[in-house]
C-alpha cells in the first residue's frame, strides 16, 4: 500500500461527471462527435493489476507496474493508471460496436501545473465483427471505408509521412490483412482529427468572443490549425500512433491510438471482431480549450472558477482571477549516491548493506535508524517520493516542485539533491508563517520518511 489518504478521499469527487464543470463539458464535445457509441462514465477506479496490465499485455518487468509510479491498494490491487484498464472487459461485454469511457485516472509523477496525481481520460473504441461482413457479401476493409466515409470530413493540414504500418518499426498483427490494418487505421485517423477540428472550432470561438479581457492571450486567434501522427508504441495495440497539434510554437501530443491487438479481443471471447482503440486527456484538452493555466484549477471549489463554465452557452476563454504571489523555498539532502547494484560498478564488491552498520555504508543517523527500522535509503530514492511529500504536506498549494541542484561528493560517493518548492494558492495570498510552517513540515517529512539527510 502506497496510497496516501488524500488520494482516496478525492475518488468521490468525480469532475468529469460534475454539472457544468470543465472537463464534463470537454468530455460532452468529444462524446458528441462519436454518435451511437455507448457511454460509461462511473466505472470504480480500483482495479487489479491484471486489468490494467496484465489483460493488456504489459511483460511483468513494466516500469509502469513500479511502485514509485504506481497506487497500489495492495499487491493485487492499484489505482487504475489508465482507462485502458476496462478494455478487456468492455470488450467482453460486447454490447456496442463503439463505446467511450471517461474516468478518473491516477499516476504518481512530477508536482507542476500540467501534472496532477489525479487526471482523467477518455478511452475510445470500435470494432467490426467479421462475422456480420460474412453476411453482407463485401470484404470488411470495403465496410470500414464505407464507415469512414460517413465522419464529417475537414480541409486541416495533417501530416502523415508513414505508411499505415511498417514491417520492424509499427507492425501489423498476423491475423489482419493490410486493406484490414489500412482500412481500420484511416477510419482510427478520420474519427479522432475530426474530435481536434471540433475542439479547436469550440477553442476559435471561445477566443473571439467578446467577453474577453483584451490582455488576454490568445495563441490560437490567427494561427490555423495543424495536426501531425507520429509513430507510437503501446503494449495492448500494434500499429500504433500518437496526434499531435501544433499549438503555442510546440507540438503537443495529445492522444495515444492504435489497432487493437487480436489477444486481447480474443481473451475476451470475442475472436471474430477487429478495430482501433485510442485513449486521450480530458485536462490537457480542456486546458486548450478553455486556456486555463494551472492543472489545480480543476479541483478548485472556488466560485470565481467554477461559475465561468456554462454547459448550455458557446465556450467562453477563461478569465484568471488575479494571480496570488509565488514563495519559493529550497530544501537540500543527502542520499546514497547510486542503486545499490550499480554502486558497486559490478565489480564483485558487496552491496553496502543496510542492515549492519558496521560495514560502514550506514554513515549518517537516519541511515542508521533506516536500517534499524529495516527499511531501504538512499538506493531506494525516487523523484516521485518527493513529490508526494510535497503534495501531502502542501495540497494545492505546491505549485510546483523542480531538481534545481544534484552532484555528488567524489569521495564518499554521497549525492546531494536541491528541490525548489514553489507555493502559490490559487486563491488568495498566503502569509509568511504559513509557507514557513509548510516548508518546515516538509524538512521533517523528507528525513521521517526517505530518511536523508538535510544539508
Ligand atoms: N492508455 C494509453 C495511455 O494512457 C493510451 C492509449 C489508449 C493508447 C488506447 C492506445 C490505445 O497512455
């Protein structure tokens, strides 16, 4: 178990599904331009791990299964990290051809404000029964392209330079046919640029309207839209693709898709269907939709946020209340220089061993008291601790945590690491006092429970 409090009591909350939030309204534009597929939006975010990996086909050694990336309830037992974690099952249920899952989504990662332990995602799915074309008399590739011609088309520059797949980089599965993969993979591509046309127009309007404050930025207002598919690769599709657009200078990706592999279809007694899958953002959409700037807004309660989203009106840009004052604070430590396996260059030297300080790898106080307790340090150091430290001890008031100094001391192989802390509320200004109770709390923190040693 490595789930803190703070993150189960927010299970409840459920944004996406809450009346003229945000993400509710951008999960409603994405469900409009998919009609007829079926919706399921309140699926439990507690799943095995055999949901969310094993039935994907992750191998056992995934760094996504680890501990410092993952919740884990137990050892069975996570945080869904995606909504892939229902394919296997929706597709099971075989109830519709296409079907949409919206849902929270949890993942231990860097404190800023594009990322947040709690995000949600849209997963997306349609597949076709061979079967069913048997009957029709025409091959499944031509029914797909008579599908796709029924999308709304668009005049977007999209760059798509790679063939639908490719033999070593993106190959197809065995079992389809490459009309099949090409098929499949124009009517993929066709369904999800029409979502990025539709957001952007929503986005366009929202950025003429009149409302707004003529200091506002609007990146968007004469920049016309641009998409490109890059080559991807996911555990649980093959071909696979990524959809970028080309937004504020960058390109910023903003889905993962691809055909769905045959296993999975298979384990879940439906052989004789085929299709795509795709799995997108809901925040990172709303953030371009709406402009809203900071990841934590979507969690605020304040009614200076929540009143500005309106499901029944025209998308309107965000307007920031005044931004507060940041506070920024450094905390330096020490841990051990490397992983244990490494430090010792494989040159036959034992790992330092934790449990006896007598072999003089236990060199300060909190190592010592680490073994003693019989837990790891320093080679057990991850990024993503201190991050969590710092979102326990501060909730939304961490704006953001960055490496912004780490060497190590050449001879006794130590590694010193300085985060900066950065707090800001979103809704007011905070005293001294109480960024130095914060800041303090947060030392104590990193030695009870990393135990390193502050500098
Ligand atoms: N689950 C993937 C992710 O979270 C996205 C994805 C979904 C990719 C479905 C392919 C198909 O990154």
């Amino acid at each position: 178990m490595n789930t803190p409090s703070t993150i189960l009591s927010a299970i409840p909350r459920r944004l996406h599904m809450q009346p003229n939030h945000p993400l509710t309204i951008t999960r409603q534009l994405i469900e409009s331009r998919f009609p007829g597929y079926e919706t399921h939006n309140t699926l439990f975010p507690i799943v095995t791990t055999r949901q969310n990996f094993d039935s994907l086909g992750f191998p056992p050694d995934h760094v996504g299964r680890s501990r410092t990336d993952t919740y884990y309830l137990n050892k069975d037992t996570v945080l869904r990290t995606h909504t892939s974690a229902h394919q296997a099952d929706t597709f099971r249920a075989n109830e519709s051809e296409g079907w949409l899952i919206s849902s929270d989504v949890y993942r231990r990662d860097a404190v800023d404000r594009t990322h947040y332990p709690i995000f949600h995602q849209m997963e997306g799915a349609r597949t076709w029964s061979r079967a069913a074309v048997e009957k029709s008399g025409k091959s499944l590739a031509k029914l797909i392209y008579e599908d796709t011609e029924k999308i709304p088309k668009h005049n977007i520059d999209v760059q798509d330079p790679d063939t639908p797949f490719h033999a070593s980089r993106n190959p197809k599965q065995d079992p389809h046919s490459v009309e099949e993969v090409s098929a499949i993979a124009a009517h993929l591509k066709r369904s999800l640029e029409d979502v990025v046309v539709a957001i952007f127009a929503a986005a366009k309007t929202a950025s003429t309207s009149p409302s707004i404050s003529p200091d506002q930025p609007t990146p968007d207002d004469d920049e016309p839209l641009k998409m490109r598919w890059v080559e991807a690769y996911f555990p649980f599709t093959s071909p696979s693709w990524e959809l970028e657009v080309f937004w504020q200078g960058d390109w910023l990706e903003i889905l993962g898709c691809g055909i769905v592999q045959q296993a999975i279809l298979n384990n879940a007694s439906v052989p004789d269907r085929l299709g795509w899958a795709f799995g997108l953002g809901l925040e990172r959409i709303a953030m371009l939709l709406y402009g809203i700037p900071d990841i934590r807004l979507f969690w605020s309660t304040d009614a200076r946020f929540l009143t500005q989203f309106d499901a029944t009106a025209p998308i309107k840009r965000f307007v920031p209340f005044s931004k507060y004052p940041a506070c920024f604070k450094d905390v330096s430590f020490w841990v051990r220089s490397t992983p244990a396996s490494s430090a010792a260059g494989g040159a036959g030297i034992p790992p330092p061993q934790v449990s006896s300080p007598a072999s003089g790898t236990a060199t300060t106080p909190a190592d010592a008291a680490a073994a003693a307790a019989g837990t790891l340090t320093g080679h057990d150091f991850h990024e993503n601790d201190v991050m969590e430290i710092a979102r326990e001890v501060g909730g939304d008031l961490v704006e953001d945590v960055r490496l912004v100094d780490e060497f190590t001391h050449p001879k006794t192989g130590r590694r010193s690491m300085c985060y900066r802390i950065n707090y800001r509320s979103l809704e007011r200004t905070l005293t001294n006092e109480e960024t130095n109770e914060l800041h303090e709390r947060l030392r104590c923190d990193l030695v009870d429970k990393l135990g390193v040693e502050l500098r």
